[in-house]
C-alpha cells in the first residue's frame, strides 16, 4: 500500500508540472471578465460622448489661433494709430505756415483755390509716405474748408486728398499702384495718378462718422481724440472700409480738419486668410460686441474661404465651457473671442474673434466620437471573447474527465485536463483501478486536503440548500427539482447560486465531478 501511495503522489507532482492549477484559471478568467465590463462602461460613455475630447481639441486649436491674430490685429492698429497721429502732427505744422499768411482759422481758406492747391501738394508726399510704411490700403487728409462756399452742397463739401492702393496686397513693394480717390486733379497729373472711376473734387463730411462731433470737441492730447470709425461704405463704389481719423490742430489748439488711415475690407481679408485646421476654415473677425450680439455688419471680416459667413449679419452670441456658440439666420458658427481695448470706445466693446462653421465641428465631433465607441466595442468584444474562450478551456477537460468517468471508459486513455487538481484527481482515480478498495490506506495528502476542504464548505450549506444538493446527486436536473421539491424554479435557482458561491464552484459540470469523485470514494455521506 506504501508502494501505492508513493507512485499516486508521484503521478500528483506530475499534473501540477504539467498543469496550471484551477485558481490560476479562474482569475485569468474573472480578469477578462472584468475588463470586459470595464468596456461595456467605456461603451456606454463613449456613445453619450463623456469620453469624447473632440470640444477641449477644438477648443484649444482656436484659442491658439486667436492668440496669434489678435497679436497681429493689436499690433497692426496700434501701429495704425501711431501712423495716424505722426501724420496729424505733420499735417497741423504745415497748416500753421500756410496760414500765417491767411489768418488764424482755418475758415479763412474758404474760396482760396491757390492756397488749398499749395496745401494739398504739401499733404501729398505725406500721404504717400505714410501709406507706404503702414500696412494700410489708403490715407486721406480732410481740411474743414471749401473750395467754393456758393457751390451746391458747399455745408458738406471739403477739401482734402485721398489716396488708396488699386492693386492690394499684403507684401510691400513700389509696385503697388497708387489711386487718387479724393483732391484737386493738378496734383493726380502731376505725380502721373490715375483718377478713381468715382473720383470727386472734395469729400462730402457728412460721410464721415462723427465728423462735426471732431470739429466741435476740443483736444488736449491726439492719443486721446483719434477714433476708429465702424465699417462703412464708400459712396459710389463697391467697397468698404473702417477709417482712422484724427485732429488736425490750428495754432490755437482747434480741430482744423482730420488726417487718418484706411483699412478696406479687401485688405482686411488678405491680411488674415481663413485658417485650413483638421475642423475645417476658421474665419478671423474684428468686430464690436453689443448687447450679446456680434455685429458682423459693423466691422472686418477675415478670408472667407470654404465658409458662409455674410458680413452683413449680426450673430447672436451664446457662451460655453471651451467656445462660443454664434448664431444668426444665415449659419451657426462656434468660435472664441478676445476684447481690443484701444478700439473699445463709446461704451461699446471691440473684439477679435475666430468662427468656425457649426457643421465642420459637428463632423468633427461625430468622427472622434465614433472613434472612442468603435474602439471602446472592440475592447469590448476582445476581452469578452477572451472570457469565453477561458471558460470553455476551462470547463471542457473537466466535462469530458466526468463524461469518461461515467461512460465508463479506460481511465488511462483520458487526457490531461490542463488543470493540477483534476489531472491529480483523475490520477488518483488510475490507481483505484487497479485497487478497488482503500480501505487500508489514505489518500494523497493534496487530494484528501481537497476532499475535506469541500466537504468542509458543504457542511454550511442550509437545510435547503442540502436538499436541492441531494437532487444533484441523484442525478436531477434543476429542471425537475421544484416538482419534487415543491417549490418555485427562483427558489430553486437562488439556492443554486448560495450551493455554488459556498462550494467554491463556477458551473454544474464542476460540481457534479466533484459529486463523482466523493461517490467514487464513498465519501458521499459527508455532503448530504
């Protein structure tokens, strides 16, 4: 028996360096189970979009983008500004010779052809230099003072120069062409100009935003009295334009005129292009703010390209976590936005701004969300396969192990299940074959530690929970049990899963081998 003891030992040594143990299994099993449910959650969260990131992307290309233009934008308008006040400064001291010889108001300029000649030929080379060193696409000078005061319109007509580009470009170079939009003629022949198609001798004032306001208020400093005027149209023509405009001051301190700069909306656009992102174009904007509302109509648009936006819209204005939401009737547009101060005036609120089309986000957003569900489902898919493919690994040495047992079969021709614990039971089992009875001798330490362990866990089994065992082992399915029990099928079913939970077992195949091998044992007696 010794003998027989030492070769069943043996055989044991051997499964469990051949096999993985049960335990082993079982985790890996319930691992890929829990990633399975960890992907089910990143399922549910990616299809109501939680996990979805697309908005903080966006969010941030943007505010990148708007930190770049509205550092050009700045700095184009306080270069613009300072432009505008050199060019006022020179203007006044010319101004002041010439009327020296006049009077001290500029009134006195009235019906002096001759002198506003001379003036304007002064204010040319000042013009022309000016325009070629801002990024600008004119400048003008407006004298508060008339050729002709009998003429028609004489209240509103003024004298002065305006000179634009015709061909408009962001890069400076002399061969840019100059126009002349505005003056006395003698000067465009002069300098060999080509007049504007809507040329006029003079400028008509009530034109000009906030003109007679400038002529009335007095200045104390030309950084404090310049203005940006809102975009407006020039007369007779197609295009439009936001105008500097600044003071120009007499000997006595008094607005005389004004002096300014233009930047067009052409220019406007060629200056700032859209921007080409992975969303789609994003559209640069400078813009006031009024009441919630962007007001497209009264600012400077951006390129356009591959977008709707109308200029002569007004966009209300809904805030959110990482943009803007911009609505009006001919689109909606998301974007980010940063306020000018230096334009901000009148108690109105001048902003630069970067919108993108509401539906190249709404692609944007779909792609990315799709991305996180497919993958989050594949996940998914992966780790639940796993789970499966364990499960039959696992169950299925063990059902054929029980199924040759019963069948009766050469237990020397079964394989090995690839689990320590059966490889050692079914071992043990080899050896009662050529014993039937070991009634003089014990069982493998390994084996009868396991015996006992589940006879152990059985013996805290309920009453009840005995009973629905014992139809197990007289070979009932769960299916016949509430007959002959008498009781409901969730009855049964909950004693089911308190049998597994206390016993330690994941199925009934597993169970009902261990039933087989107390009774092969005939150690049934310590279950029930």
């Amino acid at each position: 028996m010794s003998q027989k003891l030492r070769e069943l030992l043996k055989l044991t040594e051997m499964a469990k360096k051949a096999s993985v143990s049960m335990q082993r299994k079982l985790a890996l099993y319930w691992f890929f189970m829990a990633a399975a449910v960890f992907g089910t959650l990143l399922l549910i969260l990616s299809v109501t979009g939680v996990l979805s990131n697309a908005d903080r992307e966006i969010g941030q290309t943007m505010r990148l983008q708007l930190q770049n233009t509205a550092a050009n934008i700045s700095s184009q308008i306080e270069s613009l500004s300072a432009h505008g006040i050199a060019l006022s400064e020179r203007a006044g001291r010319e101004l002041m010779q010439t009327l020296s010889a006049y009077g001290s108001n500029v009134s006195a300029l009235n019906d002096e052809p001759e002198a506003l000649l001379s003036l304007q030929h002064s204010f040319y080379d000042m013009l022309y230099t000016t325009l070629k060193a801002s990024s600008a696409s004119g400048a003008f000078i407006v004298l508060d003072a008339t050729t002709n005061t009998k003429a028609e319109a004489a209240e509103t007509s003024r004298s002065g120069l305006y000179i634009r580009y015709v061909n408009l470009s962001t890069n400076k170079s002399m061969n840019q062409q100059v126009i002349y939009f505005r003056g006395i003629p003698d000067i465009a022949r002069e300098e060999e100009l080509e007049l504007h198609n809507r040329w006029n001798l003079e400028f008509n004032s009530s034109n000009i935003p906030g003109y007679d306001e400038m002529m009335q208020t007095p200045v104390r400093r030309l950084a404090d009295a310049y203005r940006w005027t809102n975009r407006l149209h020039l007369t007779d023509t197609w295009e439009d334009v936001m105008l500097l405009c600044v003071p120009v001051l007499d000997s006595g301190g008094k607005a005389a005129g004004i002096c300014g700069i233009e930047i067009s909306s052409l220019y406007f656009s060629f200056c700032y292009p859209a921007f080409d992102s992975s969303v789609g174009s994003m559209v640069s904007v400078l813009a006031p703010v009024e009441n919630g509302q962007l007001l497209l109509e009264q600012g400077l648009i951006g390129g356009t390209e591959s977008t709707y936006l109308n200029g002569s819209s007004v966009m209300h204005i809904d805030e959110g976590r990482y943009f803007n939401t911009y609505s009006s009737n001919v689109g909606n547009y998301i974007g980010v936005s940063r306020v000018i101060p230096f334009l901000s005036q009148d108690g109105r609120t001048w902003t630069v701004s970067v919108l993108l089309p509401q539906d190249g986000y709404a692609a944007y957003a779909y792609r990315n969300r799709m991305v996180w569900i497919i993958s989050s489902l594949a996940f998914f898919l992966v780790m639940l396969g796993c789970a499966i493919f364990l499960s039959r690994r696992f169950t299925r040495p063990i059902v054929g192990s029980i199924a040759a047992v019963q069948s009766g079969a050469a237990v020397e021709n079964v394989s090995s299940s690839g689990i320590s614990e059966i490889d050692a039971l079914m071992a043990f089992v080899k050896s009662t074959k050529q014993d039937q009875t070991l009634s003089e001798g014990k069982l493998p330490p390994n084996i009868a530690e396991l015996f006992d362990t589940f006879a152990a866990r059985a013996a805290t089994l309920t009453e009840a929970e005995r009973g629905v065992l014992k139809h197990y082992i007289d070979g009932r399915e769960i299916s016949e049990i509430p007959r002959i029990a008498y009781i409901s099928i969730n009855t049964v079913r909950k004693h089911n899963r308190n049998i597994y939970e206390k016993l330690g077992v994941t199925s009934r195949d597993e169970l009902m081998l261990y039933i087989e091998l107390f009774r092969r044992c005939n150690r049934l007696d310590e279950l029930t």
